[in-house]
C-alpha cells in the first residue's frame, strides 16, 4: 500500500483517526521490508500482528507466513481490512483490544510477533508476551525510539531499569534501526525504531522463579537515587540480604541501574 492509497483509503470518509489509539501508519515501503526481512519468515511460521491499522505490514507477512493473527481494536479498520483481504485464505482478523487478549492467550512459543505497535500500549504488551507461560520465538517490533531504547539498555545507562530486564530475562536484543517520523502517515511527534528480540535458547530461570525476579527488579529500581539493598529490606531481612550481596560481590552502596542481569538473576535465586 503506498502513501497515496493510504491517503484515498482515509479520505472516503469511513475511516477517522483516533490520536488515543496511537494511529500513524508506516507507508515506507523500503521500512516495511526491512520489518519483514528482520522476522526471517517462512511458510511454516505463525505470525501475530498488533495494530495492523491499513494492512500494509499484513501484506507482506501473508506473503512470507504460513498463518497470519492480526488483532485490531479500531473496528472501522477491521471492516476495512476485511474488505482489502477478503480472499486471504491465511490471515485471520480478531477485532479485539490486543493487551487484553495476550493477558488471557499465554502460549506463544510457536509465534512470531511482527507489528508496528501502539505507542500508548507497546511496553505492556511487550511485558506480557515476555511473561506469558509460552513467549514468541522472535518479536520484531517498531515502537517510539525511547522505548526502544529501554528496550536494549545495558547496565549504567541512562535508559537501563524495569522494562530492560523484564524483557532481557527472556529474551535476547538482536539489532535496532531507526524509523523517522516522515515514513508514516500522519506523521508521530517522535522519532521510532524496529527493535529485533530473540528468544534465549535456554531460560536465565526456571518459570515459578520469574514472578521473584520481578518483584526483586520493581523493588530495586523504585527510587533509582536510592541504594538497592536499602530498598530490598523492606522485603527480605537485612542479615540475610547482606550475605546474598556480598556472595555475589555487590557493593551495599550500589544502585540498581548499575546491576548486571545475570546479577539480578543471581540474587533471585538467592533470595529464594
């Protein structure tokens, strides 16, 4: 669908944007590719798509996938799309509010999840998927470029906390690019990145220690001026907290954006 089509399909009146559901439509078509490519599709994958809005990334996954979910809330543009793919025998439309769905559907692990996301909602869907009981193989996703950002965080950077470790427990970064703002239509406030997510091969922890993990991350990161162990006590004995500090050579005065992963997965396991 190029920027033209997108135009005439908006100008007929029967779809509005809504700014709430973070509608701006990537038109790009050396972007979308590049989004495609990054999946590394073929027929035997199962891809979900969040947020299609005209179609333009569905194009390309029902050419390269074997099966196709795309979940869309605005149902203007689901009946739209249902008229553009009418006879598109491998994709199936789910007029749905996508972060619901995912909080109910948790096995993925046969999934892809390729989409242009959401900005106001790309972060708690990503967590979910991340968390569910079976995560997608591989998300390659395009979202506002500080999310991005936060995303791919390592240990002592500005944008390192939560969102990096709730996403890096399970999966691992494979590359970025940036998109600018003037590759979609209407075009957004900021700048946007693809950011490319494999699942690790082996978890980091074992699924009933996840929940752990993630209480230690949110309680540590909570009041990033404050030192982390201080933080801790108010979950776990000082006495005990100590000894899982000094056995994983953490400093007491040590903040939390300053915590490796595989330390924060040390210290889980510890405090369990």
């Amino acid at each position: 669908m190029t920027l033209s089509e997108m135009k005439q399909a908006l100008s007929s009146g029967r779809i509005q944007l809504t700014k709430s559901l973070g509608q701006n439509f990537l038109h790009d078509q050396n972007q979308l590719r590049k989004i495609a490519d990054a999946a590394e599709l073929t027929a035997a994958d199962n891809v979900l798509e969040i947020g299609p809005g005209l179609g333009p990334l569905t194009e390309l996954l029902v050419a390269r996938a074997g099966k196709v979910l795309a979940i869309e809330k605005d149902a203007r543009l689901v009946e739209f799309l249902r008229e553009r793919f009418a006879n598109e025998q491998k994709l199936t439309l789910l007029h749905a509010d996508a972060l619901d769905h995912v909080k109910r559907e948790r096995n993925w692990g046969d999934w892809k999840l390729v989409a242009n996301l959401p900005y106001s909602v790309a972060s708690p869907i990503l967590v979910e998927l991340a968390q569910a009981a079976s995560s997608p193989r591989r998300m390659v996703v395009t979202l506002q470029l500080e999310v991005a950002h936060r995303l791919v965080a390592e240990p002592g950077e500005a944008d390192y906390g939560v969102l990096s470790l709730l996403m890096q427990l399970r999966y691992e970064p494979r590359g970025r690019f940036r998109i600018s703002a003037d590759c979609f239509f209407p075009p957004p406030e900021v700048d946007s990145a693809c950011v490319i997510l494999e699942r690790r091969a082996e978890p980091l922890l074992p699924a009933e220690l996840e929940p752990k993990f993630a209480r230690v991350v949110k309680l540590s990161l909570s009041q990033r001026r404050k030192m982390m162990l201080k933080l801790l006590k108010q979950n776990w004995p000082a006495e005990q907290l100590a000894a899982v500090f000094e056995k994983n050579g953490l400093s007491p005065q040590i903040r939390a954006e300053k915590v490796t992963l595989e330390q924060f997965v040390s210290l889980t396991r510890d405090l369990a």
